[in-house]
C-alpha cells in the first residue's frame, strides 16, 4: 500500500478544508456540542449540506446520474475524515452518503431512485434506521417487528429503540420480518417509511451521548404500500449486510481523537505536566492506537477501491476504532479531570460523550470480537 496522498488528494484535502474555515460559524464548537442528532446541528446540517452539494463535495464519489462526479473512493473517504474532525457538520445526513443512498442505487425500484435519491444529493433529506429492538440489538436476526401483507399493503407493529434522528427524520430505513415468509433472517425485509405515517410515535431517550441523538420508536398498524418495501423478501439480510459495511468504516472517529489527543498534550505541556513519563507513555499509547485505527482503516478502504472483498477485516477496523476513541477519552479522564466538571472543557466534554456510543453504535464492540474470532482467526464457535 502507498502511504503517500497524490497531489489531487491533496488539493481535494485543502478544498474541502477551505469550506469548512468558510462556512461554519465562529460558535461552531457550541452548536455541536451535544452532537448531530440534536436540533440545532440537524437545522443546521439543511442549511450546510445543499451548499456542500452546491460545491461538488457532499456525494463526489456518486455516480454522475444521481449527482455525484464518479470520484475515486479515497476522495469520499478523505471527506468524511475532515467532516468528522470537524464535528460532522453533515449531522445524520452522512448515512444518506455513506450507505443509504449506495443501497437505493443498487436495491431500489426505479421509483424509489427517482423520489429519494435527488433529495440526499441535494443535502435536503434527514433519514433515521429502524433496526435495534428491546430484545434484538446485537443479535439483529431475531427482531421481532411485524409487517402483516394485507392486499396492496403492509400493516407494520412493533418497537425500535436507540434510533438515531428519528426525532426529525422525513424517512425510517425500517427492518421487520414479514409475516408468513419463515424463519431467521430469510423473513426479514427492508421498507421506507415516511415518519409523519400515522400510527408512528417517537419518544426521545434522555442519554450522556447527545440530545435527540436516540430514541424509542412505536408502530402501532402502520399501513404502507407494497411498493415501499425495498427489493424482496428474503433479501434484506443481504441488503443489510451491504450497508453495514460501508457503516462500520464510514465513522473516521479517529480523525477527532488524534485532534483531541494534540489538544490534551499541549494543556498537559502548558500546565508543566507533560514531563511526567507515566502521562508521556499513555499519550503515546493513545497516539499509537489512534495510528493503529487509521491504517486498519485505510486497509479497508484501499481494499474497496480496487474492487476487493475483505471479509472480517472491516470488523478488524471497527474494532480498532473504538480502542483509539477509549485510549484518547481514558488518556483525558486520567490526566485532565477539571476538563470533564463543571462547564468543562468543551471539545474534550464532545469527544468523550461521542466516545460513550463508539462501542456501541454500527455494531457492538462484543459482536465485532465474535466475527473477528469466527471469520478472521477461524476460531471455533464456543461450546
């Protein structure tokens, strides 16, 4: 692997950096304090998102029929890393470019292309997943959501929770399992709902993590047409697995954690602390995971642009990240505990509630370890 950016991805680095510097405003770090499922970064984001589409940079790597320029896959990777490092002022409509538009393109009917992908490409679409339930997070498979055939319609009952967004989501990207078509994961189909559907009730989840950031989902007989499910039955799994691939690398985390790591060292520097070589050998323990994260990453990414299917290593990836977001949170809460009381400080207060979910959230680190163990070790299943 070349470890060298090309002149173009350069220049395409300073180019979106510059619209950052220009568009964000000078309380940027307070307006996304408290992350981009709250309200004030989702207004935000439908104000900032058609000016990136505007500019060429919101789905650059799309194909040129829904808006993008057909740019190389390092392109839209280096534009998340800089989105992310900037408090990801594209808030929930970075599923829109990293997997729920790509999933349209390659499942959707003509008629689903045509209604939802021009408003993503347009920074104008706010969507939220329906996947996790009460008894079915990290084993998805056994989700228990129902969507009862009745005619041209689906009549929908069931329970989400943690859903991002979906306090102002317009779309749920929603799994349930259809009634009469088996077991397992054969039964479980794919729908988009539009949230002002009746029979939708969202409560919003007080958490550390965010406000509005997650949330309990109700459907009580949701009807929807048949045309609403997204390919066929049987086939969401395989759609599901799609998109789960672009998610777990999608989220550069450790594009921040290296910016709050420099932030926190040069404190401990000002404050006279950094001489201390029990802090140095953390810092360079947490500098070194957040390096770890990124090459695994890029792994994964190189691997996609030459068209390769890696397997497990995308979980490898995954899990990579979330040890170089903890490295980075724990390095701050051991060495700079004044900065997480009170007001705080604002950038470490952000990185650590972020780093709370990063285990969590595209997968649990628990059910990462158990794919990296049976399909990247070979490992036998336990007894």
């Amino acid at each position: 692997m070349d470890f060298t950016w090309s002149r173009e991805d350069t220049e395409f680095r300073s180019r979106v950096r510059g619209v950052l510097s220009r568009e964000l405003p000078t309380n940027w770090p307070t307006l996304a304090r408290h992350g981009p499922g709250s309200r004030q970064q989702t207004e935000f984001c439908l104000e900032f998102c058609p000016k990136l589409a505007e500019a060429g940079l919101l789905v650059p790597h799309w194909p040129r029929e829904w808006g993008g320029a057909e740019r190389p896959v390092w392109e839209h990777f280096i534009l998340g890393e800089e989105m992310w490092a900037a408090g990801e002022p594209r808030g929930a409509q970075y599923m829109n470019v990293n997997w729920i538009g790509p999933v349209l393109m390659q499942f959707g009917s003509d008629a689903q292309k045509q209604r939802y992908i021009p408003q993503m490409a347009a920074g104008k679409a706010i969507w939220c997943q329906g996947f996790s339930e009460p008894n079915a997070g990290s084993d998805l498979a056994s989700l228990k959501t129902r969507a009862d055939r009745e005619g041209d319609e689906y009549v929908i009952n069931g329970q989400k929770i943690w859903t991002s967004y979906a306090g102002m989501a317009d779309q749920c990207f929603l799994l349930a399992r259809v009634s009469g078509a088996g077991e397992g994961k054969s039964a479980i189909a794919i729908f988009i709902v539009p949230m002002t559907t009746p029979g939708i009730e969202v409560r919003s989840i007080p958490s550390l993590i965010g406000h509005g950031d997650i949330h309990e989902v109700f459907f009580t007989d949701v009807h929807i047409p048949v045309s609403a499910r997204l390919g066929e039955v049987g086939q969401g799994w395989k759609i599901i697995s799609a998109a789960l691939a672009n998610e777990r690398v999608g989220i550069p985390r450790y594009q921040l954690a290296t910016i709050i790591l420099d932030e926190m060292v040069g404190l401990l520097k000002t404050r006279g602390q950094f001489g201390d070589p029990v802090i140095r050998l953390r810092a360079a323990q947490a500098a070194a995971s957040c390096e770890a994260a990124r090459i695994l990453v890029y792994h994964v990414v190189d691997a996609k642009s030459r068209g390769q299917i890696l397997g497990a290593d995308a979980n490898v990836a995954r899990l990579a990240v979330i040890g170089a977001d903890h490295a980075v949170s724990d390095f701050g809460m051991d060495f700079l505990a004044d900065c997480y009381s009170g007001a705080g400080h604002v950038s470490f207060m952000s990185h650590h509630e972020r780093a709370i979910v990063t285990g969590i959230a595209a997968g649990a680190a628990e059910i990462q370890l158990n794919i990296v163990a049976q399909r990247y070790l070979n490992l036998p299943r336990e007894a």
